[in-house]
C-alpha cells in the first residue's frame, strides 16, 4: 500500500487536472493525461509526477491506485478503507464521468510537475478518448503486452519502460535506475 503522503499527491495530480474540466471527464481521458505527462516528465528529469503504479490494459496504462478509487466511488463501496476515505471522497461519478468535489493541495505537485500536466491537458482536452486510447499504446505498453503473453502477471509497466517509451536518454535511464536500486535496498 502506498504511504499517506504518496496517496495524498496521486490525489492532489487527480484533483488538478479534473478541476481543469469544467464538467468532469471519462476515464481514459483522465488517466492518459496523467499517463503522458507522467512519461514527459520521467523522459526529461528521470523522476515521477504521481508515485502511481501503470498497468497494461485493453485501453492503454491505467493507474492502479487511481483506478481502485474510481472503482470504489462508481461502486459505492461500503467497505471501509481509511487510507483511501479522502482521496474516494474527493470525486463524485456520475455515467462514468469523474469530477472532482475538492480542489487538490497544490503544494503537492511542484510548478514543473503543473506545466507538465497543464501541457498534456491542452494535448488531450479536446481528443476522442478511443484516439487517446489508440495514442497510450506506445512502446511501454507494447513491451508489457509482449510479457504478459508468457505470464499474465507481468502487466506493471516500470518506469524504465515508461521513460525509453517518451524518448528519454541512457543518462536519464541509469538516473532511473540508480534510484529504483536505492529504494529497493531502503524497502
């Protein structure tokens, strides 16, 4: 499970970009936003806007963490889970359209991590969401979708794989890496 801190900034980054919609979004449009600028900003400074994990699914990486919520809010689900009562709180659906009900704590997501968003907004605001959907199936997901073939289980797509698939340098890569070891010897 993900710290409070990280539930809270996947929160702040969903509340940010579906505060930019007027009358909510669906989705696919939601989560590619967050994908694209996910892989913009990892491909140019080697480090995450939302500590999300990405799955590959028929419609392109969906954000795990994300997507359990959203799930939870269209599911009126009464189970409790207090990690996740602010985040599920947060958002209202409404015919699979998500929108927010809070306005997001800005001092979560840095002004880079808001012109990175902001950018993949414009990008994406006025697409058709299958167009969006067609656009995620990049060569992250394509790596992944290959893996699963052998083992279904192998559907995470790494940050590696998200960063090479936005175009990102070997530095940016051994930066990448170096820090996954570092976290992994601290877990």
């Amino acid at each position: 499970m993900k710290t409070a801190d990280q539930i809270s900034k996947i929160e702040s980054v969903v509340l940010y970009v579906l505060n930019k919609f007027e009358g909510g979004t669906d989705y696919i449009k939601l989560f590619k936003i967050i994908y694209f600028a996910q892989r913009d900003f990892l491909s140019t400074y080697g480090r995450e806007i939302v500590p999300e994990t990405f799955k590959a699914r028929r419609f392109g990486p969906v954000p795990t963490l994300t997507n359990k919520v959203i799930k939870r809010v269209e599911d009126s689900s009464d189970d409790i889970c207090p990690d996740l009562q602010h985040f599920e709180k947060s958002i209202v659906i409404d015919n699979q359209i998500v929108k927010a009900v809070r306005t997001p704590y800005i001092d979560y997501i840095s002004s880079k991590e808001r012109k990175c968003l902001d950018k993949w907004f414009e990008v994406c605001k006025d697409k058709d969401s299958k167009e969006l959907s067609t656009l995620s199936h990049d060569s992250a997901y394509r790596t992944v979708s290959e893996r699963m073939k052998t083992d279904p289980q192998q559907d995470v797509i790494t940050r590696i794989d998200i960063a090479k698939a936005g175009g990102a340098s070997e530095k940016i890569i051994d930066y990448i890496r170096e820090n996954e070891l570092i976290e992994t010897a601290f877990a």
